[in-house]
C-alpha cells in the first residue's frame, strides 16, 4: 500500500501530529464502513494469523485490548487463550493510566470508560512480561503504531525494547497498513504487525 506522506525525517513536531490525526480520520472512516460480514472474516482471519505465531504458542500470558465497533474482534483470543490455560489480561483505564488486570472469561468484562469493556478493579495488577495485542488506528511496515491519541500504551511500555520478554503485536487490516509512518519521541515500536493477510515480524528471526 502506497502513501503520499513525503519525506518523514523532514517533518517537524507539529507536522507529524497533523499528519497522524488525518490518518486517524481517513483510516477510521473506512474501518467503520467494513460491513459486519467482512468486519467478521477479516477479523477471523487476524485471529487464525495471532494464533499460528510460535510468539503466542510460547506464552504463557496473553495481554489483550478488549474489541468495540469495527476492530479487529478479540474476544475469540481471549476465550482461547483462557481454554489454552494462558493468563489473560486485559486493561482497566485509571484516569491518565492504564493498568492490565487477569480474567478468566469474556464474561468478567463489564462497561467502563467510553463504553469500553473492562473488568473490575482487584487492585491487583499485572506487569510480567508477555505477548501484548496492541489496537491502533494506522500502522507502519516500519513497525510505527498510530494509536487514538490517548497514549495509554506509548506510556505503559515506554521503555521496552526487543528482547525484554515483552512482545508488541499490533493488529488491524491491510489497509490501515502504510510503507511508513511519523515516528515522534514518545512512540514505542511494535514487535509485529498482524493484519488479515499477512504477519509482519521487527526481527525476523
């Protein structure tokens, strides 16, 4: 997929911030367009792509979004995972943080911040490295991840870096997938990028 973004190491702050935001509007419209017929093959497909990777096969905990609207559907992974005798986590929005907290089902998830599932606040929370699916808005096959602004991921795993038992594997559709993408200080790489079609390693191996 081709994009007319210019030269990125040319772009400023400010440019880069206004660059992402029209990705979000031009990637959301067409995301939330998807019919619920192809809204569930493609996000099927991601499941089965998630699920044959020697990185999830591996782990023993599962880090995981909790799906709304038109993304990639995740209750699936997370009931495999459960069935799979992984530890599932999912986050929990605590004002500007985010904090991960263990399930045993789909059905300890409740309505929370934005409408968003969430599980109950235990007060025990989990930071114990694991494979994280990451949702965003636009990815870069350069492993850049534009998120929806908020930056509860960028700030959870500031830090990471390959290696550290921690593996990010963004999901979403190929055609919110770019060459490259507007990297600023903050942003964390994934570790993958894992769309319908095909499966994006950082370090192939």
């Amino acid at each position: 997929m081709k994009n007319d973004m210019g030269t990125l190491s040319e772009m400023n702050a400010d440019d880069k911030a206004v660059k992402k935001q029209e990705l979000r509007v031009t990637a959301g419209k067409k995301r939330d367009a998807l019919c619920e017929s192809e809204h569930k093959n493609r996000s099927l497909r991601i499941v089965d792509n998630i699920m044959s990777m020697r990185e999830w096969k591996d782990s023993g905990v599962i880090y995981t979004y909790v799906s709304m609207g038109k993304e990639p559907y995740t209750n699936d992974l997370i009931e495999t995972a459960v069935k799979e005798g992984k530890k599932v986590c999912v986050p929990r929005i605590f004002g500007k943080e985010m904090r991960f907290i263990s399930i045993t089902s789909a059905a300890d998830l409740h309505p929370g911040t934005w409408g968003i599932m969430e599980p109950d606040d235990p007060g025990i929370y989990e930071n114990i490295p694991g494979f994280v699916i990451v949702p965003g808005i636009v990815f870069g096959e350069d492993f850049v991840r534009v998120g929806y602004g908020a930056g509860y991921y960028d700030r959870f795993f500031e830090g990471h870096a390959p290696g550290d038992g921690w593996f990010l594997a963004a999901i979403g559709y190929e055609f919110q997938v770019y060459p490259s993408l507007p990297a600023e200080e903050f942003d964390v790489y994934m570790d993958a990028v894992v769309t319908e079609e095909r499966v994006l390693r950082r370090n192939q191996k």
